[in-house]
C-alpha cells in the first residue's frame, strides 16, 4: 500500500523558496511532527548540498531514524556515506531506474530500481509501503520533486512555512497547475512565521 505523503517547503510570501534566511531550526523541528518512515529528497537538493556535507562532522547512525530516500535516475550523488552519517537518518537508499547509469563496482549503497529512463515515482512508493514498511513518507523538495508527485496525485498532505519576507524572483514552489486544499491548521510563530497545514482535498 503507498504510504501517507506529507511535503513541508519553505516559502516567501510570494511563494519563492530561496533568497531568504530559511528558520532551519522551526523548519526541522515541524517536520518531526510527522515521525516519518522515509524523508524522499531529489538529487537535486542533495546535490546544492553536497560540498558543505564533505566537511560536515560523521556522526553515529541514528538507528530510530527515518530512511533516507533519494531520487538519483542519473546517479549524480556522491556523498552517500556522508549522508548517512549526518546523524539524523538510519540509513539511504538509492531510487534508480533501469537506465540509471553504472555504479561504482564496490558501490555498497542499497537501491530500490523502478521505471526505465526515470524513477517511477509511483511505483518507488508502493515499494517503499511494501518493502520497506513505509507509513509516513516526507517530502523535502523546493518544487520540481513536489510538482511531478502533484501530479500525479501521490501527496496527502502540503505545509507550508512562510516567511515574512517578499523576494520578488527567483524559482516558486507552485505547480502551475491548480489544487484545491482544504487548511487544517495555521500557527504563527515569533517573528512573524506562519505555518499553514493542508490536505489535498
Ligand atoms: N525551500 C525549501 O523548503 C527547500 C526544500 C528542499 C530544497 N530546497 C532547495 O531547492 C533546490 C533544489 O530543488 P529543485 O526543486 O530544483 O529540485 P528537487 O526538489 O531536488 O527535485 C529534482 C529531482 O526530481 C527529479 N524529478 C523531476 N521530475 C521527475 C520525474 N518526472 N520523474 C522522476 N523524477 C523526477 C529529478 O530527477 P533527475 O535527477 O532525473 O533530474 C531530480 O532528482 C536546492 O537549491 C535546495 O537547497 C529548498
């Protein structure tokens, strides 16, 4: 069975997701409300991150922590060992397709392969219910990763922590398709951050 998808983005009040002092600490502290099974990260986030994880302190697993899953059709990401030991995530997993290019020979990073050219999103997450005993899937996406699952109808939950600030350009979150939602929660936090709970309806 797919598992229940929450997506959390950080926003501007125009809806840009960059260009602003993101409030990491409310940002990650929201997101463990959701106990997540698996967090479902795009390569492409991963990738922004990935000269500042070379440096970053290892850390022990964290045994109780959700799976990292990220969607890597063209295996960009390198900094697997990093990440898994970041010191929040039990352990990754890498979403290829069948066209996914070679891996390392020694590479030890567990897969999970689905769709051909392309990680079938769909797919990856009933595999993700089935065999891996996912419940609660979290998306971290800017947009691009966020707008494909939208699409094709695979999130159940959206929130969104705006922040007081307008930026005026740069990459939004939004789909350009329209969503009706139904708000299920709204909280104003010091410092005029408002985070505002969705389902899909
Ligand atoms: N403000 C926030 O809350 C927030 C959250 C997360 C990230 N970010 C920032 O946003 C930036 C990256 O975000 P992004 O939106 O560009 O990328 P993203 O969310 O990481 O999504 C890109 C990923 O989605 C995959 N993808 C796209 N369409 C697909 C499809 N049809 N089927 C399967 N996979 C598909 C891409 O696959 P391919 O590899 O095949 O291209 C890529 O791996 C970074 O700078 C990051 O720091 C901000």
């Amino acid at each position: 069975m797919r598992p229940h998808v929450v997506a959390q983005v950080a926003v501007s009040v125009d809806g840009v997701t960059s260009g602003f002092a993101v409030d990491q600490a409310r940002f990650y502290a929201l997101a463990t409300l959701w106990q997540e099974d698996v967090t479902l990260i795009g390569a492409d986030t991963i990738l922004a991150q990935e000269q500042a994880l070379r440096s970053t302190e290892r850390r022990a697993v964290r045994a109780a922590g959700p799976v990292l899953a990220v969607v890597d059709s063209r295996a960009r990401v390198r900094e697997w060992e990093s990440l898994r030991e970041l010191g929040y995530w039990s352990d990754v997993l890498a979403l290829y397709a069948d066209q996914t290019p070679a891996r390392p020979l020694d590479s030890v990073i567990p897969e999970l392969i689905t769709g051909y050219d392309r990680v079938d999103l769909a797919e990856a997450l009933e595999l993700l219910g089935s065999r891996h005993h996912a419940q609660v899937v979290r998306v971290d996406s800017s947009g691009r990763l966020l707008a494909v699952l939208l699409e094709l109808g695979l999130v159940d939950e959206l929130a969104l922590l705006v922040h007081p600030v307008v930026v005026g350009s740069g990459r939004r979150w939004a789909p350009a398709e329209r969503y009706d939602l139904r708000l299920a929660n709204a909280v104003e936090f010091e410092g005029g951050v408002v985070w505002l709970r969705y389902c899909m309806s």
